[in-house]
C-alpha cells in the first residue's frame, strides 16, 4: 500500500492500494470506533460498488445508513445538499458518528460539504471512485456546491479523517471519465514535476498507476499543508480552472471538469506566452500532451463570453483575479490581474501562437 500523510491540522492519511474497495470497513475501522455511518453516493456508483461497501462496513461493525442521489455535475446543487442534510438528521445522526462520501468528485464535494454543516461539523470520510477525485477532489479538504452564477460559490473547508483510494475501480470508467483525471495529473506535472509530466506526456503509462496516483497526492499535499485555507501558493493547484470553470458554465456542464481543465490550461500557456512568461515550445509541450492523452485544447466560446463568465470566478477579489501562468514545464507563477483586463486575456488565450 501506498501511503501519503496530508500534514494539515489534524493531519489524515491517503491510502492507496489495488483491492481496498472490499476492506473499507477494516480501514474505517483502523480510524473511529464502531457508530453510525451514513454513505453518501450518487446512484451510478451506488448500482456497481454500494453493496460492496456497505456490506465491509457492516461487517466492521458499523451500523450503515445509505443514500444515493442521481448523478451528474448538475446534482452538485443546494437542493442535494439539503437532501443530504434531511437524511442525516431524519437517521439521528450525531457528532459521534461518520458521513462517508463515496464516488467521484460530485459526490465527495457535496457530502463533505453536508458533513462540514450539519451539527455544525462531523466527520467525513472520503472513498473517491474516479481517477480525478483520487488525485485531486478528495485531498484538500474542499468541499461544497454549484450556484447558478458559477462553480463552486458554496461551499467551506473540511478537511477528512481519511481517503481510501482503489484503483481497481477505475477499470469501470468510461475513457473520457478517466481522462477527465488525467487532466489534473498533467496539471501537477505542469505545476512542479516535469519527470511526471514526460511521463505523461505519451499518452502511455508504462509507470503503475498506483506510483502515479500517489505522486499527484504527495504534490496537492504539500501545497494544501503549507496553505489550508488556499490564500497563498496552494492557489497555484488552479492552472487551467479559471477559464476552465467559465467553459464548464458556459456549455451548462456539458464539457466535463477535466477537460474544461486541460483546455484552460492550454488557455493559460497562450495567454503566458503573449505576456512573456513562457516561450511557444512550452506551450507546444502542454497541448501535445493534452492532446495524446485524448484532451481538448480549445472550445466553441468566444473571448468575450469566458471574459464575462470568469467574473464570477470564486477566485475573484475585489476587482482582482489571479491567474496561474506556466513558466517552464515544472514551475508556475501566481498573477494578479485587475478584472478589467479579462477580454485582453481571454482574446490572447485564443490567439494562435506566433512561431
């Protein structure tokens, strides 16, 4: 098993390991005494993997509430989260007890978020089930819901008491889920590790994806310990979501979160380009690797509607908002922007690169 401690205060462990899905209640176990739990999924993982869960528990001798909810990005709303928080209450639920999210990123943003609130704070356990919660939602501690005006506008800080990750359960992911995550492991490649963005960078991983997984967690560790309450360089995990965020709003979630992502990224590298932060080979680099591991690198959105959509970025302060602009594979840098530049932006991301 591979283990990365998250050294935030209280610190938790990432366990990572083949088969674990099945001994989740041993590893629940390990951490809290015998109570209530409540499994919170959405029903697409509930149909393959909540039975298996829920019996794990059981046989720990936890006592399980389960409840799924339909799924889709467009479920990570206040009308689930307060379905969630009626279900923990109506289940008596106390601060004694545990909220397990189980899923992807939708799932673990909104339980945990259910689990951040309700008596004002209970613990929360994450099991995520897809390749970008492993490396990336699960971790951290953010938690939280869509608004109609944007992404994420929601939401609080709660960290887990731990996150079991089996990579087992990938195989049943679809090839655009799976590289929804790949998206986010060639952001932390991009962000600070260039072995593991060559790595990456073929399409072809002939690394296991356990080292993989593990890696990406050891660099969002390290980021969210230094910077909990993301106001420092933990904002630099942010590459590619700004404009990123804007193209998921702007196609009414139909562009999925990783590939809003890989294409605000190579959003980022333009713009970083036209304002002499990076030269054209690194941008070069970022979209070749995006693009062989099956991620996009543009979208139908004009320069005027990611400026306007990315206002409502909750990133924004003031009349501020920072960018995160690659340098050089391996090193990124935080910019501060006054709004009012955004179209000037948005117009040099689209702009084709001068060779």
């Amino acid at each position: 098993m591979k283990t990365v401690v998250v050294q935030t205060n209280p610190a938790y462990a990432v366990c990572i390991e083949q088969g674990q899905l099945k001994k989740a209640g041993k590893w629940l176990a390990d951490l809290v005494k015998p109570c209530v739990v409540a499994l919170i999924t959405d029903a697409t993982v509930d149909a393959f993997y909540g039975d298996t869960v829920a019996v794990s528990l059981t046989d720990a001798g936890f006592q399980v509430e389960r409840m799924a909810f339909a799924a889709g990005e467009k479920q990570k709303n206040l009308q689930t989260y307060g379905e969630i928080l009626d279900f923990l209450s109506q289940r008596q639920l106390t601060r004694s007890d545990v909220v397990v999210a189980l899923g992807g990123g939708v799932p673990g943003d909104v339980a945990g978020f259910a689990a951040a609130t309700y008596l004002r704070g209970i613990r929360v356990a994450q099991i995520p089930t897809t390749l970008l919660a492993m490396v990336d939602s699960s971790v951290g501690g953010k938690t939280g819901v869509d608004l109609p005006a944007g992404k994420n506008l929601a939401g609080a800080f709660h960290q887990p008491i731990g996150v079991l990750c089996d990579p087992d359960v990938l195989q049943t992911l679809t090839p655009d889920v799976f590289t929804d995550g790949v998206a986010e492991m060639v952001k932390y490649g991009v962000l600070s590790d260039p072995v593991l963005f060559h790595t990456l960078a073929t399409g072809v991983f002939d690394t296991e994806l356990e080292t993989l997984i593990a890696r990406c967690v050891s660099i969002k560790a390290a980021l969210c310990a230094e910077d909990t309450q993301d106001r420092g360089e933990r904002q630099r995990l942010n590459l590619g979501h700004t404009l990123g965020h804007a193209i998921e709003r702007l196609s009414d979630y139909a562009v999925p979160h990783g590939h809003a992502v890989a294409i605000g990224m190579a959003y980022a590298a333009h713009i970083a380009a036209g304002l002499g932060y990076c030269d054209v080979a690194c941008v070069q680099a970022i979209e070749r690797s995006l693009v062989q591991n099956g991620l996009p690198i543009r979208s139908p959105f004009s320069a005027e509607a990611l400026a306007q959509a990315a206002l409502s970025d909750k990133k924004r302060a003031g009349g501020t908002l920072t960018f995160v602009l690659p340098c050089a594979i391996g090193q990124c840098k935080l910019v501060p922007f006054p709004v009012e530049k955004l179209p000037e932006l948005t117009e040099l991301a689209l702009k084709p690169l001068s060779v």
